[in-house]
C-alpha cells in the first residue's frame, strides 16, 4: 500500500488540500471556500472556525470522494495565509474575528511603532512596520478592543490554529513569526525590547519551532471529526511565501523566483541574517532551518493586466489577448507603461502615486497597449533585482511562475529584461506542494527539502536572453526608472483632486 502526505493550502479565500505520494505525484485534490467579513472601509476578518470547517471538509472529500485509505494518510504540513491575527483566551477559545493580511485599518499603529523604536525596529525585525503585518493589529486590538485585550493570552496566525485544532499543541513557525514582525531575526527569538516598549506581554507569544518539526499527532477528537486516524503527523509547516519558495524550487542562491499574480512578488533565498535592505524589501525566516528569503512586491502586477483586458478586450480569450504583444516590438514602438494602478510597495513605498502610459502617439495602436503593459510589469520586477544587484547579490536562473509563465512571449520577456535564463514548473502547485514536501521530509522520505526538490520539483523550457533584446531593453530601462519621480506629485495632486471632488 501506498502512503501519502497531505499539503494543506490555507488561502484568504479558500483552503486546497493536496495528497501526494513518494513520487511527489498529486493523487488527489479537494478544496472548500470560506467567506470574507468586512465591518468597515478598510476592514478584513475571517472567522477561524471556518478555516476548521474548510479544511476538514476538504480531508473528508479525500477520504470518501478520491478512496485514500485512512492508514496511508502518513504525514500532513501547511501553508498558510501570512499575518492574520486570532487571539485566544486562558481556554484557548478564538476571543474576535481574525485580522487578516489585507486589513488596513491599523496606519496610526504603524506610525505609533515607528515613533516609539525608530530604526531600533528595522534593526531588530529586518522589516519596516507596515498595515498588513500582525504587531499593528495587536496594538489596534490593544487601543480599541480593551475587554478583548484584557482576555487575550495567546496569538496564533492562521494555518497555526487550524493545526492547533488537530493537535491540541500551541506554536507557530519561524517563517510565520518574522511576519509578525515582533521576532528578533538575527537572535531567532521574540523580541523582549519591542514588547516592553509597546507594553506587549511576552507571554503572548507562542512557542516556535521549525517548519520541518513535529507539532503533534491527530488527538482522537480531531480523529472524529475528520475521518483521519491518530497515528498521522503533523508539521508545523510555513507561511505561505516560505512554502511557495520551496515549492518552486527556492533553495539555494542562485535562484530568484518571479511570481505574478494579482501582486507580483520577487523572492530570493538568503543564507546570512546579517543581510540588510533597511526594509525596502521584506526579510523573513525561510521554512529551511537557519536560512532566509527577501522579497519585494508589485502590488498590481497581474492586476494591471487583468484591468487592462477587462477594460479593453474583455471578450478575448487570456491567449488571444496576450497573443496581440506579438504584433508589437521590443520597447512597444516607444511606450512605456508603470503598473503603479493602485499604488506601489517595492521600491517605492508610495500609496498615493498611479500609473501611467508614457510616450503614446497617434501611431500606437493596441497591440503596442499590450506589450507595453507586459513589459512594464516586468520593469517594476526589474527595479528589486536593482536592488539585489546594489547588494552584491548573484544568480543566474528566474523561476517563473503565475500568469507571467503562462506564455512563451511573456516568459521570453523576462529573460531579455531580466538578462538571465528562466524557467517556468511543469507541475505549477506553489504552496501547497511546498506545504507537501515539509511533511515529506518530517516524514523522513528525504534528507533535506533540497533533496525533496529533486524528486517533487520538475522545470520545463528554459528561456536564454537574446542579446540585441537585452541591449534594447537595458536603455529603455534606464528611461522607465524616471518615471516614478517624474510622476509621483502629479499622481499625489490628482488623487486628492478626486478624493475631495467627490
């Protein structure tokens, strides 16, 4: 008999559950939605009992729909959703709805971090305090949610209480942790002078552990409930970025992963935590014990393409669509667009500027429109390997995935603009096979997760630079980077226009 592992996804809008097998083949997948709760402008909340429900409904499909036999379910790790905030009581019971990733509710504490422990915090946390990170909700919980606060005695992030749940065992992982941005990178350990300094308890931080260790076994009544059997282990698993690295192959240095999607995200493997952008880009805890990622985000990457077709060619095909960028040259005859459509993270921490078209002439026609969307989303890309580049980094190989390693036209333009070969995955899981490969390697099927790489992990086409594009592409490049401070008070002067016309 066959025995598997089950990698399970905790999404911010749905939960995937993989089984896989010592081959790193997908015998079966399930997956279940939950829904989004917004109480207010800016608000985003889960109730974590659904990432419960979710997940053990998505298990109990495995088991009953896709045959898995109960005593072959060996192994089971997470991804999860990064940030989120559940708080629990002195029972253990979810005292408010989660705070998610995407909440934004939480500026003043943001500036109340940076008041009080000024660069002392990037120091400590290699990050910069932003919206989306877990500190800010604690400290707006603390300021607005009093009786709440006064309850709460432990902090877990999503895939963390779903684990709990299952085992009956309180920790997070490292990688999860230094999203918080209340850990002490460099010591591996929470930080005692942020919690002091923000009157956090210290206790309210859970037990860490490594990715690749056992949080538990299924308690009997998680067994009930789920159909699964008390012998399966549970790993902790990794925040989502930690897992999607790992699932794409992210392991060594000379790998930088190219992600687009709704946002886009570059993510590169860091082995020293001494390594220090000054919070320009995110510094996290990879799931690889002792190593790092960094990673810079696009916010509107996918998003500025998906609006584009939606608004202009909202009847064509993804393939059709993006074919017409073929009908256009290196440079789209001298358009230039920044994909800045709903502001920008990396490297320019600016909510308020916009995107533009630059250089448009009677001569363009839509196809020109196109190509200069997929080239500009590639040029914000380029903008964090500047800042790779400025730290000495080196590699050679841009492993391609979302919507960018979908065409060949696409892939290709990454390889000019980026000047390095790239690689799109033929077995594209992200994640979730991250999530499946932390237990395989839990599991003792291989040595290390690089070791799981070579088995679970499978690339397809290489794309190689072409030279004359890379030359073309290098000047206009030079001339995309003067956009952004062209343009920035012009987009800062039109956004309150708009806000106070309305």
């Amino acid at each position: 008999m066959s025995d598997y592992v089950l990698g399970i996804d905790l999404g911010t809008s749905a939960v995937k559950v993989s089984a896989l097998n010592r081959n790193g083949q997908i015998i079966a997948q399930e997956s279940a939605d939950y829904d989004l709760i917004q109480p207010g402008p800016g608000y985003s909340e889960q109730n974590p009992e659904d990432w419960v429900s979710g997940t053990t409904a998505a298990i109990v499909r495995l088991i009953q729909h896709d045959h898995l036999t109960l005593k072959a379910i060996t192994g089971i790790s997470f991804s999860g959703q990064m940030h989120g905030l559940v708080l629990l009581d002195e029972n253990n019971r979810v005292l408010r709805p989660a705070i998610l990733w995407n909440d934004t509710r939480t500026t003043a504490q943001c500036k109340e971090i940076e008041t009080l422990l000024g660069d002392s915090f990037i120091a400590i946390t290699k990050n910069r305090p932003l919206e989306g990170f877990t500190l800010p909700k604690l400290l707006w919980v603390k300021e607005n949610e009093p009786d709440i606060w006064a309850k709460a005695k432990t902090f877990l992030l999503p895939k963390d209480y779903v684990r709990f749940r299952m085992t009956g065992r309180l920790a997070t992982d490292y990688s999860d942790a230094t999203g918080t941005v209340l850990l002490d990178v460099a010591a591996g350990t929470w930080s005692k002078t942020i919690c002091e300094k923000l009157h956090i308890p210290l206790s309210l931080c859970p037990p860490l552990i490594r990715s690749i260790d056992l949080a538990g076994n299924v308690t009997p009544s998680y067994a009930a409930f789920s159909g699964l059997t008390i012998g399966t282990k549970v790993f902790c698993g990794a925040a989502d970025n930690a897992a999607g690295a790992i699932g794409t192959g992210i392991l060594n240095s000379n790998r930088v992963l190219s992600s687009i999607g709704t946002s886009g995200v570059v993510l590169k493997y860091e082995t020293n935590a001494e390594t220090d952008y000054h919070g320009v880009l995110q510094f996290e805890d990879h799931a690889i014990p002792n190593k790092f990622y960094s990673m810079g985000v696009t916010l509107a990457a996918g998003y500025s393409l998906s609006w584009f077709q939606k608004t202009f060619a909202a009847s064509e095909s993804f393939a059709d669509f993006i074919t017409n960028a073929e009908r256009s040259t290196v440079g789209a005859n001298g358009l230039l667009f920044t994909p800045y459509i709903v502001g920008e993270r990396a490297p320019y921490a600016d909510a308020s500027v916009r995107g533009s078209f630059i250089g448009i002439d009677g001569t363009h026609q839509r196809h020109d429109f196109v190509r200069a969307v997929l080239e500009g989303i590639i040029f914000s890309f380029r903008d964090i390997f500047a800042i790779y580049e400025e730290n000495g980094s080196n590699f050679d190989t841009v492993v391609s995935t979302g919507g960018g390693s979908k065409s060949p036209l696409w892939l290709q333009i990454q390889a000019d603009i980026f000047n390095r070969k790239v690689v799109s995955l033929k077995n594209e899981q992200g994640p979730g096979m991250g999530a499946a490969m932390i237990a395989a390697v839990g599991m003792g099927w291989f040595d290390s997760l690089q070791e799981c790489t070579e088995q679970f992990i499978h690339f397809g086409k290489v794309y190689v630079p072409d030279s004359d594009h890379v030359k073309k592409y290098q000047q206009i490049y030079e001339i995309y980077r003067k956009v952004y401070a062209r343009t920035k008070d012009i987009s800062a002067e039109l956004l309150n226009y708009r806000q106070h016309s309305l």
